[in-house]
C-alpha cells in the first residue's frame, strides 16, 4: 500500500502545492533540539541546536541516534586542512578559512565585499567556525525539506491533492487592427480579486500586450493596502500591431504575503503617458463572457473564474499620482467590454508556506522521527573506515523496513505521517480539503 510513497521517482507525480523552502527551513528552526553531549570529545553545540520550542530532542526518538552515532556518520573535520586567509582573496558566503590556527567562516552579512577585514575583528562577517555544528545544521534543514515534501506526496497519492489550473490564458485571440484605444493620460489595466483560500497563490507567468507601435512598456502590479507598487515588469513589443507575450518573474498575487489586507485586490496595469502609439483592444467581457456562444473564452473562464475575479479598470488623470504611488480608488471606471490590449497566463496553485509556519507546532513529532529517520539512513549506509559497526548499521538497516506491520521505526514514521494528516485536513477548503476517506483511522503511537 505504501511502497509508492517510497519508491516511485517523485517526477511522476504533479503536485500543484508549492512551498519555500528556506522560509520553512526559518520557521522551523529550533523546533526540535539536540542534546549536549556529555562526552567533551565531541564538539560543544551552541543555542542555534540546543534549543527546542517544542520540548523534542533527537537523542530521546531512537537509541541510535545518538551523539555518539551522530559524530561519527559526519564527514572527519578534524582532517581536514583549512586555507590560511589571504587579504587579497575574493570570499564567498560560507567560505572557511584559518587565521593564527583559528578557523572561520564567512558570513558577509553586509554590503560589499568585506572579506579582506581582518577574521575575528568583524563577527558579523567572520565567526569562528564550528564544521560539525555546521553540518548538522544542514542535516536539520534537509529533514525539513524531506518531510514537508513526505507529507504532500503522501496526500497526493491518498486523492487528497487538489489540481488548480496551470499557465491558462484569460481569453483566445487578439484585437482588429482598427480597434485602437484612444489615449487619455489614464492607468488602463486589470482589478483582480482573488479568493480568500488561506493558500491559495495566483501567479502570473506571462502578461501580454498589443499596440501599433515597437516599444517597452512598463506595467505596474498594485495592491489596495499598499502605497507603492509591489512590482514592476516590462514588456516588449517588436513587432508593431501583433500580440506580444512577456514572460515575468515574481508577479505572485497573494493577500496573505507582505502583510496585504486580505479585504483588498490587486491592481495591474499601465499608464497612458508612458505609452508610445496606442494600444489595440479586443471586445469581451472578463466578468460575464458569452455562454451561449460555446467557445474557447467560456472554457478558460470556468477554470480561472473559480479562484478570481478580473475587471478592465480605467483610473483617470485626476486620481493618478505622478510618483507612481498607488492612484485614487475613488477615480477608479470599469469597463465591462474590452481589454486595453491586455492578456494575462496565470497559474493558480496552493503555497502552504504560510500555513506550515503558522502551525509548525504540530510538525514536531513528526519531524523529530524525520530527523532520526535521515540520521539512520546514514548510518545504515554508512562508508567511514570503522566509523560504525556493522551490528549497528544492521539494526538501523532493520528500522528502515516500510512493512507496516513490522513494527519498525520508519513504520511508525509512516502511522505519525497519517495521524499528521488529520490534525490539518480541512484547514483550508481548497488546498487542504477535509479528509474524506473512509475505512481504518491510524493514529500515532
């Protein structure tokens, strides 16, 4: 039942969940804490491991994942030889070095390249390097990356995923030739309202425009809350009066990112001056398209419909601030049957990060056996001359059998992923929709 989970390549599973990883990996960060080790053999861990919110340490999980397996499975740091600092050297984050038999690591947590300052002078951009500390570090944030990744695989095989809709035009066709939008110093673009899903992010892959005239035109992406734009991106046209597309990077419209009043909606658009010649417009209505007329814009709107509403907007010369500051709401017009030569290629997904970050304390255990499972994993496999024995990698080898009746520790992970499974389904009813399966209900234990 669960060997898919384990062993299908994930490319053949469309997720349309995204998260961001360092985020998470942020957010996470001191849920679940190491012990100090006793032995003063081994090096001493600072607060950044220590500490756990949630009162979980990985030394309690298995009787392998201790300091002692921990160390050894590590790369041997006390070999390696570190180069001697040199002023005139170009350094790069993270970068370790070695001044009067003190190693550091770069940090450049300022501007410019401050690597020529002497190391130990500067501890925002030198500190004293702890290579084990640093390797464990490394060793938590992937666990962070492989459960949260676990877990939706995990529901997407369970028929629990939801697919949205991916690179989907607005509309088909373009604009008559003769059918060009008489300039009048105005903004000229879309309002888009999208749905209060407490995941749900719109993104927008491509805008595209048409005029009568090669240029670069500049639109601007506004929300409701903010004064300043929250971006700008550039088109470019290069051949007068046919339809230009402009692949974008960044135009996400998300109400619960940079503190966006979820009452609100997003503005995108260009100004009239900034215009050359003018743009050549299509009739349709973005809001009510022709049902009765069974056509392609009738299909494109049943899919992104569900998720937003888009209106053509004019903003006039009265309400438009010459800074580029948000315009005046109140001098807002909506125009029902055209385009201003505007299209949009939106991909609607669900970006969990926000939800995983707010509710990261029900990750705990589950992330504590992620932790250990990693660690087992290295042990089993482990290639260091004598590092490990071979009883102990056979006992770590053993608690990563995937046999759910075989009471072994990546069992429970399994059970623990389920239970997890639970605790948020129905959070959200389009990304995380309520749980709907029927039969056996498994819990942790």
């Amino acid at each position: 039942m669960f060997g898919p989970l384990l062993f299908k390549p994930l490319f053949l599973f469309k997720i349309l969940a995204m998260y961001n990883v360092r985020q998470l990996q942020a957010c996470f960060a001191n849920l679940v804490g190491f012990k100090q080790p006793n032995d003063p053999n081994y090096p001493k861990l600072s607060p950044a491991l220590t500490t756990s919110t949630s009162g979980k340490f990985v030394q309690n999980s298995h009787a392998l994942c201790s300091m002692e397996n921990i160390y050894n499975i590590g790369p041997e740091f006390n070999l390696y030889e570190y180069p001697d600092w040199v002023p005139t050297n170009d350094y790069f984050t993270g970068d370790y070095t070695k001044y009067e038999g003190v190693v550091y690591k770069y940090l450049m947590d300022v501007e410019g390249d401050p690597g020529n300052e002497l190391p130990g002078t500067l501890p925002d951009v030198w500190k004293v390097a702890n290579p084990f500390e640093d390797w464990l570090i490394d060793l938590y944030n992937g666990s962070v990356a492989n459960l949260v990744s676990s877990l939706l695989e995990f529901k997407k095989l369970n028929n629990v995923g939801r697919s949205l809709i991916e690179s989907t035009e607005l509309f088909t066709g373009f604009g008559m030739l003769e059918d060009k939008v008489v300039k009048r110093g105005r903004f000229c673009g879309f309002q888009i309202a999208t749905t209060k899903a407490k995941s749900l992010l719109v993104r927008i892959d491509r805008i595209g425009f048409q005029c009568d005239t090669v240029q670069e035109v500049t639109f601007y992406l506004y929300h409701s809350s903010q004064v300043d734009p929250l971006g700008t991106f550039t088109v470019n046209i290069t051949r007068a009066n046919s339809f230009s597309w402009a692949v974008v990077q960044d135009c996400m419209l998300s109400y619960i990112k940079g503190n966006l009043n979820s009452d609100g909606c997003f503005y995108l658009g260009y100004y009239e001056d900034e215009l050359e010649g003018q743009a050549i417009f299509r009739d349709g209505n973005l809001m009510q398209p022709c049902f009765s007329c069974g056509n392609s814009d009738v299909r494109l709107f049943n899919m992104w419909s569900k998720h937003m509403e888009i209106q053509s907007i004019v903003v006039l010369p009265a309400g438009i601030n010459e800074d580029r500051t948000l315009f005046d709401e109140r001098k807002i017009g909506y125009q029902y049957y055209q385009n201003f030569g505007i299209n949009l290629s939106l991909t609607v997904l669900c970006d969990l990060t926000e939800f995983f970050c707010t509710n990261s304390a029900i990750f705990a255990d589950c992330l504590t056996m992620q932790i250990c499972l990693d660690i087992l994993q290295q042990i089993a496999f482990n290639t260091r001359m004598n590092a490990i024995s071979d009883k102990t990698k056979a006992l770590a080898m053993a608690d990563l059998d995937i046999n759910l009746k075989s009471g072994s520790f990546k069992a429970e992970y399994i059970k623990m992923l389920m239970a997890l499974d639970y605790d948020f389904s129905g959070f959200d009813s389009t990304c995380l929709p309520c749980n709907t399966r029927k039969g056996i209900s498994y819990h942790a234990w």
